[in-house]
C-alpha cells in the first residue's frame, strides 16, 4: 500500500501523521513542491494527501495549477483524500468551491481574546467515521488567513467561532481540515522560527499553550487521521 503525500512547503511535512503510517508499515512517497517535482498520477496510490503551505489556492501559477488538477482527478476517481490547511482549500477549490479571505487571520492556539481555538461538531460531523471515537468539541492550532465557501454538494462536518467553515467533507472520503491536527513539538519549533504570522506571537506562550493540550491533541489527532485510513481501507 503506498499514500501520496504533496508538501506545499518544506516545513508543513506530515508530522503525526507520518508517525502513524510508519507504526503501520503503510509506504508513502512524498512530493516536494518548493523543489518543483511533478506530482505523479494519484489514481495511482491508496490515497492522496495534501499538507499546508503559505501560499493561496487561488494563486495561477504552474505549481498550483498542477496541484488543483491531481486533486480533481484524485476526487473525480474515488481515491481517498485529505487535505490540511491549504490542502483543504485546494480540495475545495478543484470540486468548485471558493477560496475567499477569512474574517479572522486566526494564528496560534488562541484569538485575541485569548480564548483557545476549537473544532465543534456539526449533526453530520458527529455521525462521521472521521470523527468516531472523539469528543464534539476539539482544540485545534490554527496558522491560516483564508476560508472557503462550500458548494450544496459539500458537507460541514465542523465549525469554528471566527471560521465558520473548519472541516468539509466532498463526497464519500474525502475530508479536509483548516486547521494542523499534525503538529509536533518539533515541527512548531520550526515554524516558530520561521513564519511571519507565528513570529507576532510569544513563542514561550505558544509552547505553554501548547504543553498544556499536548496529550490531548496528540490522542486526537491519531484517531482523525486512523480512522481516515480505515475509511481509505488501508488498514
């Protein structure tokens, strides 16, 4: 079994998720954008995975083009998908979807109220195998200043307060979340140097918000993305 993962950009690899397909001896092969690799045929893998990157669905470069059109066909073909942040709205915008400016900028693990971000369940979220085995309502790390419009075909399976639209479902199994349930302690080091939103912030206050929910999100985040390979029949 072999998953095809595409990194928009060098620092948003797999992460956790990467850890689960090792522990479960799945193979994947990973596509490095910024390195301007052609993305392969995706009816060729198990399932398609698409992580986030800084850039915008709604961009016309070469690069994006490429991207939205495997995500198209990947869709149109029935292979299992998951997009995150980007990945997400690149889902939306190949099924006919709009990717629109956010409201809220929303960076880190609180808003500027200082209230935590979190995921709340829609009715349809609730009934989802994506979801099985979770809470209603879940935290969630946020690094995005885009949203996206839902076409009527599309199901909200998740909502936020400042971003309505968090996680979408387009026909039977594929899903996109906005928000990075693949964090580690490592990858936010790294993004903590290097990103200019993530810069605004304290890094230490980032890192305690973050120890403080660690356990949780790492429990969380391995039931998301094993239940999608159970729905992408993998494992």
């Amino acid at each position: 079994m072999t998953v095809l993962i595409i990194k928009n950009c060098a620092r948003e690899g797999p992460g956790t998720l990467g850890e689960i397909l090792c522990s479960n001896d799945i193979g994947y092969e990973i596509i490095e954008l910024e390195h301007e690799e052609e993305i392969p045929d995706p009816t060729k893998y198990e399932a398609l995975i698409v992580m986030g990157g800084p850039d915008s669905a709604n961009d016309t470069t070469k690069t994006m083009r490429q991207e939205i059109t495997r995500i198209e066909n990947a869709v149109k073909a029935d292979v299992p998908y998951l997009g995150i942040c980007l990945g997400m709205q690149a889902l939306l915008k190949a099924c006919g979807g709009n990717v629109i400016k956010s409201p809220v900028k929303e960076v880190g693990w609180k808003d500027l109220q200082g209230k935590g971000f979190s995921l709340e369940l829609t009715p349809t979220g609730k009934k989802d195998t994506i979801f099985e085995g979770l809470e209603t309502t879940l935290p969630i790390f946020h690094l995005h200043g885009e949203t996206v419009e839902l076409t009527d075909e599309m199901k909200l399976l998740a909502t936020g307060k400042h971003c309505r639209n968090q996680v979408v479902k387009v026909g039977d199994n594929a899903y996109g979340f906005q928000g990075h349930l693949e964090l580690t302690t490592e990858m936010l080091d790294t993004w903590l140097d290097e990103d200019d939103d993530l810069k605004q912030l304290s890094s230490e206050e980032v890192k305690k918000d973050y120890a403080t929910v660690r356990d949780e999100y790492e429990r969380n985040s391995e039931k998301v993305f094993t239940n999608f390979l159970r729905i992408a029949g993998i494992i």
